[in-house]
C-alpha cells in the first residue's frame, strides 16, 4: 500500500489507485470538502490524481497560497464556454492566468463589446450552479494532432508543447480544451467573477497575424474580495499618474517622440530631489560615479553579447559609415571605464554608480505612460570584487535598497532569489559560489525570500526587490545580479595578492531601476500628494485681503531664503477660492494670512488633508517645516 506523507510529518496509507481526494477524505470530512486541488512531492496535481506510489501531499484549500491561480484557471475555461454559447463562431487560443484574473483570446470577427459582459456572466454564473465536474484525459502528442488538426490555433498549441503526452479538460458535454491543469474539481467550486475588459491582441504577438480579442477577467474567492478589489482599480483610475501628471503639471507626452517623456518643470524637481538624496545614499556607501556615452559602436555590442540577444530592442544609427547603437545597458560602459586603467585586489570592492540615459524600442502597443517608456534613467551600478567579497557587498546593497525604500514611506516589499538556468554560462562550482552567497546575504539579514528555480540570468543568480504601494499593488524595483560573463567577454583583470591576473566578479544592481516608472510609481502612491521634501512647491501662502500683501511678501521671502519652495497668491480672489485651487494642485502647506496674523507676525496653517487650522509664528513654522524635510518625514502635523 502507497504510503502517504502528510504536512506534519504523520503517515497515510491508502489503496493503490486511490485519488488524492480519497486521501483528503481519509484524513478528515471537512478538508475534504474545502479541498480543492493538492500538492503531490511539490507539484500542484487534480483531485483525481490517483496515487500509485510513496508520496508527500498537502492538500490545497481556499486558505492556500496556490488556491486563487488554480480557481482563476478553472473560472477561464468557464468564460470560454459562456462565450463559445454566446458566439458559436468563436474559435478560442489561449487562457492563462494573470496578475489578479485571466484572460482568453479568441478568434471571432463579430465584435465582443462591454455590452456583451453580462450576458457572459450570466452564462458563466449557470455553468458554476451546474456544477459539473472537471474532467481530465490524456492521450498521445501524435492523437493530440490528429484530434486537432482542424483547429490552427489548438494545432500550433500542441506542435509547441514540451511533453509527448497532452491533457484536456471538460466540464460539460459541449465543452472541451486542450491543457495542462489542475483545474478544481468542479464547477461550483469557483468563487466571484467579473468580466473586466475586452483589448485587441495579435496571435503570437505578430503583428502581421490577425487581430484577435483578448477577454480579460477577475475571480475572487468572495464578492467581499471581488469588491474590495474592484475599489481599489476605482482608486487607482483616480491616481492614474498619466491624469495626475497633466493636473499637476509634472510631464507630458507628445507624438514628436512617442514614449519620450517630457519633464515640465514642477517634475524636475521631483527629478532632482530624487537625484539629490540617491547621491547622497551612494556617497554614504563608498559609490563613486561615473558617466559613459549614450552611442557606442557595433562591435562593443557584438562583445557584450547585447547584439545576439537584445538587438530588436535597440535604436542604430551610422556615424562617419560606421554603425552605432543608442545604448540599452549601461554595463558595457562600465566595463569600458575600469578597462581604462590597471587594477590591484587592494582596490577593491570597487563600485561605481551611474545615472545612466538608455533607450530601448518598446512596442507602441505596451507603452504607458512613464511605467513603460522608450528612454528612461537607470539608477545603475557596477560593484567590482572578488569572490571571497561577494557576501559582504551583497549585504551592502541590501541595506543601501532598504534605506532608499523606506525614505519614500515603503515598507512592504518581498524578495526574491532566481537560480542557475538550464541554458547558463560558467562552472557550476562558480554558480554554486555565487548563489551560496546571496543566500547567507539574505539569511545574515533575517530576511524571508521566495525562490524562483532555474529563473537567473544566464550569467549568474540574482535578488529582486518588490514593493507594495499603498494599493497593495507588487512593483518590481531593485536587482542585484551576479555576473561572471561580461568580465571575461571583456578581457576584465586585476591582481591579486598571488601577483596573477584573475578575472573580477561583477555585481550588477539598481534600486529604483527607471527614474521615470518610480516618479509614476509616487504619483500614484502618494495620489499627487507629494511628501514635503519631494513637493515641487512646498508651502503657498494666501492673502485674505490686499491690505496684508506686504506682510504677505515679507513671510514669502524669508521662507525663500531659508531653501523653501514657497509661492504667494495675491489675488483679489475671495480666500475660499484661493484654498481650493491650492487645494487642487496638492501643496503640502498653505499659510492663510490676514490683517490678525499681520499684527501677530503669525500665519494660519492649513495642513493638506485636514479642515483644522493652527496659528503659529512664521519662526516656528519654519523650524518646523525644516526639521520634516531634512528627516524626510511623511507626517505632516506640526
């Protein structure tokens, strides 16, 4: 009898043959009922999978990690079925999971429009009350093709599958497709669904395929969960940092560069606020920054292996008949600038940081506002070393992410550590080095990782950093990368104590990664509203009446003096208008002035997002205000 280990180290036995929901009926009624997949020696499997051999299970319930993918799955396939009864000319693609949902492309020359999303839904919502069964079958790659061979799409899905054996799925005597699973066990098992939107999307992504449409929608396990969700997407429009960055006057696009961002003013302070404080971090960690040229020639890209592997992303020129590239990395240019000299161990841990201008060709198609432009700033930085160093310069960066982070009010973020590829360059005794070492990196911090097998780059482990927003939303900033492979490309050397020459370990990090995403990422977190030390104008002042316009001036300027971004209205407009155009541009600080204050050498703080005021002299503001911008602080009480 198979034996079956269980998560608390007790053992099962059962029948051979038996499925793994026997297993969960074995071990109590009531998993049983809640179970709806189960995770078998690590991968997650059908209840129906029958269990011939020893194993560990865990069985997977809706308080799983796993359990929402796995319904979200399962709740695409019933979309598909609602929308091949609605539209029978439907031929359908593919439907995987997303971030949050799914989605289904589907071949139909009829149009699927917002007006057809609750018929949709209504179709879905009888297929879940049916509750019928997911069945799985399996049969041969060459069965597969012949039961397919009239559908190109299911046709082109099985000629590229990776495994001579192909599953389908059915949960209804009119509705079969080809995939891998799991699905839940039955229909009723989905949770709440919504159909969210309808895009055009090209077949493989060719642009030269036929348009087809990509339905995409959300399932939740509850509709408390599905609304909560659908709150924050009406939050998040209003902190579309696109609107916020027109409202507030911080950057514009223009079809004279598509995808270049044009940073009005108010930004560039944001910019250079930023900048500031990001040189000030590296120069507290022993950076030293360097600048290299925006175009270098073809044969610098033929050897840092960015012509093989990048050039459809890349923007050429020819200078004077020879070919150029617009650079896409700053990497090969730091290469270029520690090449410029001789270097001994005693140098090391060298690093030099950049600030690098990079331009890749995106598709017109995915650009977004600054999350996804054509050029951008790359906060990078190259760390030369040896092997023995890499522990303690991965430490370094860790801490040096965390100080940045938490200056801009985050303090949820995850890691995670991504290992040696199957196509990867380098001994293994090297990659078992190098990602040894970035696990005691993690572990001498205390910090709890995800590890993501077989996902580094093809030269060397790396660490990404994800921050939440205030939305709860994941956004992939920093990465420490390890690299054996460009050094050597380049003919990298330094000596060592031995007096040989050897090759330096290249560390490869960023912390903000693009300038430009990480400003939208403010914006929306932050709604526009900009902590003090970031605000393009930090304090206004406003006067109740003309009669207090000098006293008005004379606060105006020695806030000025003092390195405050201030600004003054002295309008005839009514005080209440004032406050609310201030309002509307999102200032930290306005300080009402009347003829009270002007005798009082006082001003009346109104604080952004609150309706009391408080009466104070211009000295204490001051200090105040000072104090919360030199300790960066989010907090604006006083």
């Amino acid at each position: 009898m198979p034996k079956v280990t269980l998560p608390n180290g007790s053992i099962l036995e059962v029948e051979n043959g038996e499925t793994a929901k026997q297993a969960a009926e074995k071990i109590g009624p009531a998993l049983a009922k809640a179970a709806l997949a189960a995770k078998i020696n690590g991968e997650i499997k059908d209840l129906s999978t029958p269990i011939n051999n020893n194993i560990k299970i865990e069985i997977i319930t809706p308080k799983s990690s796993e359990a929402l993918e796995i319904m979200r799955h399962s709740c695409a396939h019933i979309m598909a079925e609602a929308i091949c009864k609605i539209f029978p000319a439907a031929k359908l693609v593919y439907g995987p999971t997303v971030e949050n949902g799914f989605y289904y492309d589907v071949d139909l020359d009829e149009p699927i429009r917002p007006d057809d999303f609750e018929r949709i839904e209504n179709q879905m919502q009888k297929i879940v009350k049916a509750d019928t069964p997911f069945v799985r079958t399996e049969m041969s790659k060459d069965e597969a093709l012949k039961k397919l061979a009239s559908d190109k799409y299911k046709l082109d899905n099985v000629k590229n599958a990776d495994s001579d054996t192909l599953s389908f799925y059915s949960h209804s005597d009119s509705f079969e497709d080809l995939c891998r699973g799991p699905h839940v066990p039955s229909t009723g098992k989905i949770g709440s669904f919504k159909i969210m939107s309808v895009a055009g999307a090209y077949w493989h992504g060719d642009a030269t395929q036929k348009m087809l449409q990509r339905v995409y929608g959300t399932c939740w396990q509850t509709k408390k969960e599905l609304g909560a969700y659908l709150e924050r997407l009406e939050e998040a429009k209003k902190r579309d940092h696109r609107l916020l960055g027109k409202q507030l006057d911080l950057f514009s696009f223009n079809q004279a560069g598509p995808g270049f961002a044009f940073i009005h003013a108010k930004g560039m302070v944001i910019w250079n606020e930023i900048i500031d404080f990001w040189r000030s971090i590296h120069d507290k960690y022993g950076y030293q920054e360097i600048r290299t040229p925006i175009i270098l020639n073809e044969e610098l890209w033929h050897k840092s292996g960015h012509w093989d592997n990048y050039k459809e992303n890349m923007y050429f020129t020819n200078v004077d008949g020879n070919n150029y590239a617009i650079k896409p990395m700053n990497c090969p240019g730091g290469c270029l600038v520690y090449k410029a000299r001789q270097h001994s161990y005693r140098e090391f841990p060298m690093k030099v940081a950049e600030l690098g201008l990079v331009h890749r060709h995106e598709a017109s198609g995915v650009m977004h506002g600054l999350f996804r432009v054509r050029q951008f700033t790359q906060d990078d930085a190259h760390i030369f070393c040896t092997p023995e160093q890499i522990e303690a310069e991965i430490i370094g960066v860790i801490e040096l992410t965390f100080e940045i982070y938490r200056a801009f009010g985050f303090e949820d973020f995850h890691i995670e550590l991504s290992t040696k590829p199957e196509k990867h360059i380098g001994s293994d005794e090297m990659w078992d080095t190098a990602t040894n070492a970035l696990k005691n990196a993690l572990k001498q911090k205390n910090i709890d990782y995800k590890i993501n097998e077989g996902d580094g780059a093809f030269y060397g482990p790396k660490i990404d950093f994800h921050i939440k927003d205030c939305l709860g939303r994941s956004w992939q900033l920093g990465t420490i990368q390890l690299d054996f492979s460009m050094p050597q490309r380049f003919g990298l050397v330094y000596t060592d104590k031995d007096n040989i020459e050897k090759t330096p370990v290249m560390i490869h990090r960023a912390v903000l990664g693009s300038f430009e995403r990480f400003i939208g990422i403010l914006i929306e977190h932050y709604a526009g509203n900009m902590p003090l030390w970031l605000a393009p104008q930090q304090v206004r002042i406003l006067t109740i009446s003309e009669k207090t316009n000098d006293y008005a001036k004379t606060v105006y300027q020695k806030l000025k003096d003092a390195k405050l971004r201030c600004g003054v209205d002295l309008s005839n407009e009514k005080i209440n208008a004032k406050i609310a155009k201030t309002h509307g541009e999102k200032l930290p600080y306005m300080l009402i002035v009347g003829q009270k204050e002007a005798e009082s050498n006082t001003v009346n703080v109104r604080i952004a997002g609150c309706r009391e005021t408080k009466t104070m002299s211009v000295d204490e503001f001051l200090r105040s205000a000072e104090n919360k911008i030199a300790d960066k602080e989010m907090d604006l009480q006083i």
